[in-house]
C-alpha cells in the first residue's frame, strides 16, 4: 500500500522525516518496500501483511504511527447535514445470504452534480496510483484508501424499485435447462458465476448490479447524466470473498481488503464519511439516517495477559506504564484486574483487553505479547535460547545426505530449494502413467493447484528460470519429496533430482568447450553410486525420453572390504600429523575413481606431489613447498600419494613409521 505522508499528517501530528517514519514501522513489524518523492511529496511504500487489513488505509497507519510516537490520532468523525426525509422510505435492503454477507448499509442522496474532482482529491488518488474518473467515484476510492473499507456508488434511479437484495449467484442445473446467472462488470466484462458468490441485485432479486465486495455492476454505474446517488457500504465473509476472486480470477482492491477482513464496524462510519464529502463536492441533499442490516453482529472478545507470561516468553519485563499505554493506544482498552491492582511491576498483575472490531486476528494472550514486544522494541529484549524441552538428535537420514550433498557439491553442482505447489497441466507433462496427483483443495492460485509428482516439474523450471535470465551454464540439485496418492492415502518420498544444462567443459588453453551430455550426468550418477556400492544400469526410464539417452539405475551389492584395508588421504605438512576421521574404527575414504583401483594397488599416474589433505573433506591440495631442499625432495619421491606400482601393504608399512594415530587405526 502506498502510504502519502501529507496525507497521513492529516491524521496524527508526526514531525519526523518520511526516512525516519519508514524506519521506526518497520522496527514496529511494518514491513516497508521504500521511500519515494514525486510530485506530490513523499510516498512510503508498506508491504502489509495478510494479517494486518486494518493497515490498508492510512487511518490503520496513522494508529501505528501514534502508538509509536505516543501522539494522539485525529478520529475521523463526519457530521453531514441531512434533511428532514428519511432513508429508510427512499430505499429497502434484504440480505438472503446472511453467511455471506454480514452487514449492509444504504445512503442516499439526492440532487447530486456529477463533475471532474478537484486538484486535491486527484493529486492524492493519484499519489495512491489510482486513476480520478469523477467526483462521487473518486470519493468512493479516496475513503476506500483513508479508512481502509471499501464502498461503492449506485445510480439510484437505475436502482430497479429502489431495494437491494443479497444473495447467492443463480447456478444452473446439470439437465443445462438453465444457464449459470451472467453479469457485465465494470470493466465491460460479461462474468459467470457459481452458487459459492455473493451478489447484489435488485427489485425481485432477478437482475444482478453487482459482485459483493469484488466489482460493481456496469448497468447501474456512475456517469456525468447521474442525480441522485445510493451508497453501499457493506462487510463480506473474507473466505467467500477470496474463493470468489479465484474463481473468477478478478482481483480488485475492494476484494483485497474484504478478503483479510475488513472492520464490520466501520461500514457505518465509512459510508458517513463518503455522504459528507459527496455533499461538499457535488451538493445535494442527504436523506436522514441510514438503513442498516446487520445479522452478523458479534460481540467483543475479552482476552486475558499477564506479567508472568511476558517474562516467560520473552526473558524480561515491559514497565506496566508503557504495556497500558501501547495496548490502550491500539485499541485494547487493557483493564487491571488482579488483586494488587496498585502495585507497580507485580509478578502478580494481570489485564484483561477487550478485542477491537479491526484486531480480528488478535485472539490469544500470545497475540498481545507479541503486540506489547513489538511497540517497546525488540531490541530491547535481550538474545537468548528457549530452554530446551528435550535434547537436540540428527535427523534420520543426516549422515547419508550429508555425504550426498558434499560428493554433488564437489562435482560442480549448486543445491536449490523450489516449491512444490505446481500447476496441475506442468505436472502432466512429467507425471509417470497410472500416478493420482495430490491435488489441494485450497489452492493459492490456479498455477499451484497440486503438488509435484517428481521432482523433474520444479527442476525443469528452475533450468528455464536461469536460460531465460541469460544463466547458460547451470548444474543443479534438489534433496526433497514428491507427493502421490495411494487410493486414499497420501504418501510422500524423498527424492534427488539432479539437472544440468549448458558447457561441461569451459574453453581453455588446451582444450575445447564441449557440451554437458547424457554421458556426464551418468558419470555424475556413478559417482555418486559410489557412497553405496554403485550402480547396476538397465534399459528402461520414461517413454518422453530419448531412447538413447535414458536408462533406469539400481544398486548393487557392495562388495565386501577387508577390514585391514583402510582407504585413506594423509593431511599435513609434516608426516608426523595424519589426520583421518574414524567411522566404526576405520579410517574414512578417499575418492576411489582418483586413485584407487579397487584391488590394493594404485594405478601409473605422474606424481603431482601435492600436500595431503582431510580424509573424506574432498579438498583440492595445493602443491607442496620445496623450500626445504633436496632431502624434502627426495622424500616427496620416495613417500608421495601415488607410490606408483606399491601396493597398499608397503604404503601402510612406510607411513606406520611417520604417524602413531595411523599405526594405531590399523592395529584396530
């Protein structure tokens, strides 16, 4: 939400800077994108939380502000003069759907002017990103974006009989005797719907003007020829209103706000303000009161803090002065209700807060702790660990995937996390025959409405994700899950894909580039087939594959190793410190395809003298110093790694000489 600094000093006395304001909400939990200047001053750019819909308009804002500053906040109290007809004889309201709908309120007014919107309303509306059409209109948007609740503007003479109904869309039948209920929007879109959506109609409820708390309809819409004007100011069940936007794919800033839920006690308020700023820009008369329907009423919730949970929970105390003050300035109205009601810093003190009408999600004595914390200031709790309830123990499979992810690593690979909500028509495209999708039943988006089959889905778009950005080059891998069904049963495995595209080898002095093939990423595969005996290869894989290049991988049978064999890198600039990593009284292994062969002896390689490194740590080493002379020289010769055509038995009675931890791991 853009948030206009000489719009919000309109309602709460700030003398800070726009930088300075920006900083302090988002140390309050307001996350903020950025500060910009245009025209029409500074503009904070607030990234509002799902959670917060009372931060979508800058009274919501302005409230924050004045907790934090501890300023007063300017309530908005309209006061519209009103003549002597009444309202509820000018227009009727009947809510048919009341699970849907839980308040609606009318206004009316008459003799209006419709013209443009002077300067200031279109300098705000469009320092707000938000187009000016004309007067009555823009009134609409500018409180939608002031106080945080949508409203919308009827001609009242197009208004058949003058009475608005509420229902539920018309579905049509199975036999297709009748059509599912159509309407043309605002935005000349002809739309159908489903049973699950609200409408608003009028007169008998046959004919639809509107989309409840999405879209207007376009038969009833404002124009320049409009006198007299009905006001909806209304509150929407926020989980209909979203399985509606999907449904209809038509995101609006009404159905954002409704959506996260809305004060329902602002509706009143809302639609009292727009009558006072329509009589000030387009005249008329406002007839007296308003017709008000509201089944939905809900009594406020008490909810219950005390001191000892606060220090329980976050490992010190808030002063009693400044919890009263921060929960009182954000609504909460806290009460002292513990015996010792005078005592100030009581382990004893307690609260009870009753929940604001726009504090919906504020439902536990944790949700004003977290409210108390974050107006006194994170920082200044102090940093310390929870007591652990219950030692901390490795994951079942820790070693082994740790092992996994060092050999991918060591072949050139980058690890990625992805998500695994895909669409349904992607997943098709990988998912092996006679495989049920997970499908979920609340999906956030029509492009995430299952969860990947295999993991080729998520790694297919993460190499088009990185051609498309100008990445060629990519070798990639996933330790994650897949998701299928088994009748009824959900069943999750764990799963590594792997992926790569683009050079396998680079250009360089001797050599060519040359491009990653099947053949490289089944050398990778044997590699890593190496951890637990290897791979037995097979024809096989799936049908979309090319023939040639696929197959299907089995493990085989480790063979047995002698237990005198330790297979090992020596690490150190001087002989006398090896050191090796032990696994059940064994040194852990080197690389086997570097060196060795696998039958106790190693393979004719020209020496390289390299410096030893850290069993298992698959390190490159660095060439050894010879600034020792000769003698080191010599015995780089006669002691290097290779030890070309010894065999395992005289490298172990040589090095036996040099390392008292290496005699002692093979006496084991």
């Amino acid at each position: 939400m853009k948030v206009v600094y000489n719009w919000l000093k309109d309602l709460v006395d700030v003398s800070a800077t726009p930088q300075e304001l920006a900083s302090r909400l988002a140390l309050s939990g307001t996350n903020i994108g950025g500060v910009e200047n245009g025209p029409h001053g500074a503009v904070i750019e607030a990234e509002v939380s799902s959670n917060r819909p009372d931060c979508l308009g800058h009274y919501g804002i302005a409230r924050e502000v004045a907790t934090i500053y501890k300023l007063p906040l300017k309530h908005v109290s309209p006061k519209p003069a009103e003549v002597a007809a009444k309202a509820d004889g000018a227009v009727k309201v009947e809510i048919q759907a009341p699970e849907l709908c839980g308040r609606f309120t009318a206004r009316v007014i008459r003799n209006v002017k419709i013209q443009p919107s002077p300067k200031w309303l279109k300098d705000r509306l469009e320092a707000s990103g938000v187009a000016s059409i004309s007067n009555v209109v823009d009134i609409s948007n500018y409180v939608m974006i002031e106080l945080g609740h949508p409203l919308h503007t009827f001609d009242y003479d197009k208004v058949r009989d003058h009475k608005i109904v509420v229902r539920r869309a018309k579905p049509g039948d199975a036999a297709g005797k009748a059509a599912p209920e159509k309407m043309r929007t605002l935005d000349g879109i002809e739309r159908t719907f489903d049973s699950n959506i609200c409408m608003i109609s009028d007169g008998d409820g046959s004919r639809a003007i509107g989309i409840g708390g999405i879209m207007g309809g376009a038969e009833t819409e404002i124009s320049f020829s409009t006198k007299n004007v009905l006001i909806e100011c209304a509150w929407f069940e926020p989980v209909a209103i979203r399985r509606a936007t999907r449904f209809l794919k038509l995101h609006t800033e009404a159905s954002t706000r409704f959506g996260r839920g809305a004060d329902p006690e602002m509706a009143e308020l809302a639609s009292r303000r727009a009558a006072e700023l329509i009589l000030q820009l387009a005249g008329g008369e406002l007839l007296a009161g308003v017709v008000d329907v509201y089944p939905g009423k809900r009594a406020p919730k008490k909810i219950r803090v005390t001191r000892a949970e606060i220090l329980r929970v976050m490992g010190a105390d808030v002063p009693d002065k400044q919890m009263e003050a921060s929960l009182g300035a954000l609504g909460f109205a806290p009460v002292r209700i513990d015996q010792i009601r005078g005592a100030e810093g009581s382990l004893l003190a307690a609260w009870e807060c009753t929940q604001p009408s726009w504090r919906a999600e504020v439902e536990r004595e944790i949700d004003l702790i977290e409210e108390i914390a974050r107006i006194y200031g994170l920082d200044k709790f102090p940093p310390r660990l929870p007591a652990a309830r219950q030692g901390a123990a490795r994951l079942p499979h820790y070693e082994a995937e740790t092992r996994l992810r060092q050999r991918l690593i060591g072949l050139g690979y980058r690890e990625i996390l992805t998500i695994p909500h895909v669409a349904e028509e992607r997943d098709a495209l990988f998912r092996p025959e006679n495989i049920a999708p997970a499908r979920l039943s609340n999906p956030l988006s029509e492009e995430a409405n299952v969860l990947r089959s295999t993991g080729i889905v998520t790694m297919a778009a993460a190499i088009e994700w990185n051609l498309n950005h100008g990445q060629r080059n990519a070798r990639l891998f996933e330790i994650g899950r897949h998701y299928r069904l088994n009748g009824s049963e959900s069943v999750e495995t764990r799963v590594l894909t792997i992926g790569a595209t683009g050079e396998a080898r680079e250009k360089g002095l001797y050599d060519t580039a040359r491009d990653f093939s099947f053949a490289d990423l089944k050398g990778d595969l044997d590699s890593i087939g190496e951890l637990c005996g290897g791979f037995r290869w097979e024809d096989g894989g799936a049908e979309w594959l090319h023939a040639a290049r696929r197959g299907s991988a089995a493990l085989r049978a480790a063979a047995k190793i002698s237990e005198r064999r330790a297979r090992f890198f020596i690490v150190a600039r001087r002989w006398n410190k090896i050191l090796g990593r032990y696994e059940n009284g064994s040194i852990a292994g080197h690389r086997r395809n570097s060196f060795d062969r696998g039958d106790g002896s190693f393979p004719r390689q020209k020496c390289s003298c390299r410096e030893i490194f850290a069993a298992g740590a698959g390190d490159v080493s660095k060439p050894r110093s010879n600034a020792d002379g000769g003698a080191n020289r010599r015995f780089q010769q006669k002691n290097c790694c290779c030890l070309r055509k010894k065999s395992w038995r005289a490298t172990s009675r040589q090095l036996k000489k040099h390392s008292a931890k290496l005699r002692s791991a093979l006496q084991s």
